[in-house]
C-alpha cells in the first residue's frame, strides 16, 4: 500500500509539506499557492492521500482543512524520508569565501535558476560525482550553456553539467535518486540556493 503513495510530482509536494508541517493544516488553495500546482491535481491526490491514510481532513469556517495524520501506519518511515532537516546533514563545502563568491559570480546571472551547486572540479578535487555543475530552474539551456562556457574559459576546465527544471529536481531529491543524492552529500559549494534547501 505505501506503493500508492508515490508517482506523480504533486503527491510528493504534498508529502513533503505535510511531513515537514505535522499538526497544521491547510486548506485546498493554501496549498496550490504553496506547491506551485493546479487546485485540480491537489484536489486529486488529496482524495488518494486520504483514501489510504496518511491525511485526516476536517471542516472549520466553511474550508475544509488537511493535515498529515501522525498515526498512519508508516508515518515514521515517510517522515524519515520527506523530512527536510534530515536531508542535508553532511555539511557543505565553504560558500562564504571571498574567492568562491567572487569565483562564480556569472553563474548568478543565469535567469531562472532557483539552485546551482558546484562540485567535482569546481572544488579542485578529482570528479567524486559524475557532474560538475546542477543548474535547477526555469533555465534556457542555450543561455545557461554561454555562461558555463565562459566559466570554462575562466577556470580553464571542460565541465561536466545538467540543467533540469526545478520541478523534477525536487522530485529526484525526495525520491532520493541517486544521481541527485551524489551531488548532494558529495563535496559541493552552493552557488544559488532560492528555496534555501541547503
């Protein structure tokens, strides 16, 4: 049954703010503000969220409000999971010094990034993943790739590196896919981080 918990980006959202948030609630438009998705998707997984249990619903000033349901069989384990605290505990590369920041200062200007992570060669190490540089967003690859190529120039590197929209990084993370996962507990620097992930 935990099966039917996951396959689709919107029941993971939700998992994630209902695991990170127990006993609050939300109500149906609270929540499409907050996970970024269409009322008609939450509505859907809500309905499967609380067919097998892991969400209590209850009625309060004409809204009908949702919350994690902290005695569902496997509440431990998913929380284990989707808990954001618990994610990051490896701590991170330094992102305050001066020569980092100034270093990777043009990445910043890659327009609809949300997070950036360096890592592998950008760090002086041999490459301990398979990626260099995990641009998330709304990105243009084209644009995102001028500006590798002059931080290639810059660093006198040829970089291994991916753009993915931020939606299926989130859901690669809370998955814990493993390319995902290596670039995240592996050595890094946090270029960008909008959401405060890190």
């Amino acid at each position: 049954m935990i099966d039917a918990l996951f396959g689709s980006k919107t029941r993971v959202k939700l998992l994630h703010l209902f695991l990170n948030n127990p006993g609050k609630s939300f109500y149906v438009r609270e929540i499409t503000r907050i996970i970024e998705e269409q009322i008609n998707s939450v509505r859907r997984e809500l309905a499967n969220m609380m067919t097998i249990g892991i969400v209590n619903s209850e009625g309060s000033d004409n809204k009908l409000y949702y919350s994690v349901n902290i005695k569902y069989k496997y509440y431990a384990e998913l929380k284990s999971i989707f808990d954001d605290k618990s994610k990051f505990t490896q701590t991170a590369a330094p992102v305050d010094r001066a020569d980092d920041v100034d270093r990777f200062n043009l990445l910043r200007n890659i327009t609809g990034a949300r997070l950036i992570v360096a890592s592998g060669k950008l760090l002086n190490k041999k490459n301990n993943s398979n990626i260099d540089l995990l641009i998330a967003g709304n990105v243009s690859s084209s644009k995102a790739a001028a500006v590798i190529s002059k931080l290639e120039k810059q660093e006198n590197l040829v970089l291994a590196y991916t753009v993915i929209p931020y939606d299926e990084f989130y859901y690669r993370l809370s998955i814990r896919d493993k390319f995902i996962m290596e670039v995240v507990e592996g050595d890094k620097i946090v270029v960008l981080d909008k959401e405060k992930l890190f």
